[in-house]
C-alpha cells in the first residue's frame, strides 16, 4: 500500500505539490489526471525520491520511503518516464537487461539463466522481441517506448510508475500495452500509478482516479469522477460532456469546443420518391434514436431512407443489403438510418405541422397485415421481419437524450390511439392491437435553440408529436386500407 499523508514539494523552494493525502492499495491501477502544470509528474517524482519533500510523510508497504536503500527501492518500484534518450547506442535487449540490474549479484553483476527468462518474457509482451538485436536509437518513438516499458517490467517491481506510458504510441499499441499491463497487475498483485492525459483511456483501464489542478488533488476516487462533467469543466477550462461507452460499462468523455455558428435551415429537406425508396436528405446532421436497420440507437444523421422489398423477402444480412443499396444510390452509409417496408411506397404519408411554434415533420409508410396485441401471449418470432409501420418524426428542437427517448414513447402512444380508433385488431387473439410485430421509429431533432429535457404527452413537443403521428398514420392506414380492398 501507498500512503501518502499532508505531501508537499517540488523544485527548490518552490512548493509544486501542495498538502495531497492520498492512499493507493496494492494492486490497483490508480491515474493521475489533470491538465498540464497541475504537478502530476512531479508527485510522481516525490513519491519514488527523486525530488525531496519539503512537507508531509510517503509510506511504502507500511515503512517510510527514506528508509529504503536506493538498491531497495530499484527492485520495489520501476519507472516509466515521457523521456527515451539514451546516449550509448545500445542494442534494444541491452536496454531491457538493465531493468535487471538490482536483482543481479556480484561486483560485476553478471547476467544469470533467470535474468535471460525474465527479459525475453516482457520483450514478448510488449512486442519488442523482434527488435531485440536492433540499435534503440533506430526505433521509432513507439517502438522506443514499449523497450523502456519492458526494460520497467524486467525489474519485477512492485511499483510501477507511468508518466504519459502511451506517448508516441497508435491506437493497437496504446491498447495492446495498457491490456498486458492489465494483464500483468492481476498476475502479479502490481500496483501502478499513472500519469494518463487521455480521460477516455484513464476511464477504460484505471481501477482508481486522482485528479490534480494547481498542485492540489481536487478528488480521488471511483471512475465516477470522470461523470462529474461541471468538475471536470473547472479543472480543463472546457466544456465537456460524458456518456457511456457502447460496449462496457464505463464512463466516456466528448470535449465541446466553442465553434462558430452554422447556418442551420432547420426541417427543410430534399425528398426523393421511387418505387424502390423514399429518401430524405437534409443539409445538416440530426440527432437521432431509432430502431431502424441501419443506423439504430443514438447517431447524428443527414439521410433517412425507408426502402421497399417484397413480401417474402428473406435476407440472411439485412443491414448489409441496405448498404449495399445506398451504395449504388451514392448515399453515404455512415450517416443514414436505414428501414425496409413491405408497404407500397406510393401510400405513404408526410404531414408538416406547427404546434404552438415547433415544426414537426412526420413521414409514415403503414400496413397491419401482422397487427398484435403485445399483452396478448402468443408465439414469438425472434427471427428478423421486414417492417410493416415504419414511423419517421422530424421536429425542429434541441432535444435531450432523455427527451429523445419520451419522444419515441409518445410517437408510440398515438400510433396505438390510431389502432384502437380504426379498431384494428390482432388476427390471432381478437383483441385489439397496440401495433405490428415489426414496427420501426426514428425520431431527428435539429438541435436548434436552447436544450429540452422532456418530450413527453404533458408538454408542447410531446402533444405536437402525438397529434402530428396520430393524423399521419390515419392517413397511411386509410391509403393501405383501399388498397387492401382494391386487390381483394
């Protein structure tokens, strides 16, 4: 364990590091972050010795750190530092030798069967073994950097100590390093401190955090420190916003920088009608949430395409057939939601309304051939089935993530008003449905003026979306209905 109680140092008589208290358990992966100038590296300086305390106590595994050795701290702690000069031309496996250097004995301190193991080991891990016979001064700096890590876990510490470890590093390298050291801390109970400026890389490999502003540790903690957006806005003097990532459950930042305005036309669109799709292309990205084929969940799109297959259409890979055509109609795939109707095209419906002064544009392309009831039990097709509603709601508003989601709940709602007026029914149950077995949602918002938290059937964009859904779909509903009737 590391302790560390009321510290104070820096260079001189300069106090850099102003009265911290803090306590690393062994074994975990701690980050120090920080904008630069708040003292992190020279923490990391007053912890291993190098600079001297000029107030407060460092405890080390329950003994102060001046009364280890400096034989004693070189094979308790090892250190990664942002420098990689070396001023002998060295060979690589040289470099990583001399990590070994505190656990050789003997006045010439000759390289035994153990140490030989050792180096060839992390050389592996850090994927430098390859550049073993290779002059270090002719490797690039990532290449550089991972040696120096090696040369770091050669020395077996029980410490390891990290100042920007992924400097001059690409992504897989970034990756790769930081999961072997991950790797490498749960094997070895290792405790590491690390100096890490990416916030979203602290975020995915950290156990701890500790934030530094001004020479003070500002908070030390859970990974929750990095969801505390109007802290963290303090300490870097900008905007930030935090989500989740997609995947795992820890936090992610976005960085807002101050950008100039563009000029946003709000719901004006170019629309595109074919026997094959309909395509709405709009000048400026939209934030939206949909469960659309492509493009679902929460993205930022300018293409909204509803495409038409037949009835017995049984694609294996749907997504990939939807690509597949925005590509041979030059539209771009990376900014589309993407839907598929087996209704024909010819009836669908678009309304543009006005509520109380939101612009609300609803696209809608509806069938009820498998119309159900969703609180009626009944067989479940968990395979993929082409949609029969397909509701697209454009509204000219900055709208929240969460409002986002209450506007797709009160898109729903109207949508199963329509149902029950046109008493549609479940074939299988009798009871009236709430919908098909293969609806599809998109709501797009343009972002535009202050932010909206809600969405809901209580306020103006929750009414302005349930009215403007409900008289759409009634007219896509009627225009199925005739043409039902028509091929009977």
């Amino acid at each position: 364990m590391l302790d560390i109680k009321h510290l104070s140092g820096g260079y001189q008589q300069t106090s850099i590091i102003r009265d911290i208290t803090l306590t690393i358990e062994t074994g975990n992966f701690y980050a120090l972050i920080g904008p630069n100038g708040s003292g992190k590296t020279t923490l990391l300086k007053l912890i291993t010795g190098v600079l001297q305390i000029q107030d407060g106590t460092i405890t080390i595994f329950n003994q102060s750190l001046h009364n280890y050795s400096a034989l004693e701290r070189a094979k308790m702690m090892a250190v990664l530092s942002q420098e990689a000069n070396v001023e002998f031309d060295f060979l690589a496996e040289e470099i990583v030798m001399l990590g070994r250097y505190p656990h050789q004995k003997g006045f010439f301190k000759n390289i035994s069967k153990r140490d030989r193991i050792v180096v060839e080991e992390v050389m592996k891990q850090t994927d430098v073994f390859q550049f073993r016979h290779q002059p270090f001064k002719k490797l690039s700096g990532g290449e550089k950097q991972r040696v120096l890590l090696a040369k770091a876990l050669a020395q077996e510490p029980k410490i390891l100590f990290l100042d920007e470890p992924t400097n001059h590093l690409d992504i897989k390298h970034t990756v790769t390093m930081l999961q072997h050291l991950k790797e490498y801390q749960r094997k070895n109970n290792l405790t590491i401190v690390a100096i890490l400026h990416d916030l979203n890389t602290a975020a995915l490999f950290a156990d701890k955090i500790g934030l530094l502003s001004r020479g003070k540790l500002v908070e030390t903690g859970e990974l929750s420190i990095l969801q505390n957006e109007e802290q963290l806005r303090d300490v870097y003097e900008v905007a930030i916003k935090n989500n989740y990532h997609p995947i795992i459950p820890k936090p992610q930042i976005s960085v807002v920088p101050n950008q100039e305005e563009q000029q946003n036309l709000g719901l004006e669109y170019e629309l595109k009608k074919t026997d094959r799709y309909i395509h709405l292309a709009f000048n400026n990205p939209l934030r939206t949430i949909s469960n659309g084929v492509l493009g679902e969940g929460l993205q930022w799109c300018k293409n909204f395409c509803n495409f038409n297959v037949r009835k017995d259409y049984n694609g294996s890979y749907p997504k990939g057939d939807i690509i597949s055509w925005l590509r041979q109609e030059e539209i771009s795939e990376y900014d589309t939601v993407g839907m598929m109707t087996a209704v024909n095209l010819k009836d669908m419906s678009i309304v543009q309304a006005e509520y109380e002064g939101v612009k609300i544009l609803a696209v809608i392309t509806a069938g009820v051939g498998n119309a159900v009831d969703i609180t009626e039990k009944a067989v479940v097709d968990a395979s993929f089935q082409i949609g029969t509603v397909n509701i697209m709601v454009f509204i000219d508003a900055h709208l929240t993530d969460g409002a986002l989601v209450n506007a797709v709940q009160s898109a729903t709602e109207a949508k199963t008003k329509a149902f029950i007026d046109l008493h549609i029914k479940d074939a299988v149950t009798g009871t009236f449905a709430t919908g098909t077995s293969t609806d599809c949602i998109l709501i797009a918002a343009t972002q535009r003026g202050e932010p909206t938290p809600y969405a809901g059937s209580g306020t103006v964009i929750g009414k302005g979306i349930g009215l403007t859904v409900y008289k759409t779909l009634m007219e896509a509903l009627r225009k199925y209905e005739k043409r039902s009737e028509k091929q009977l």
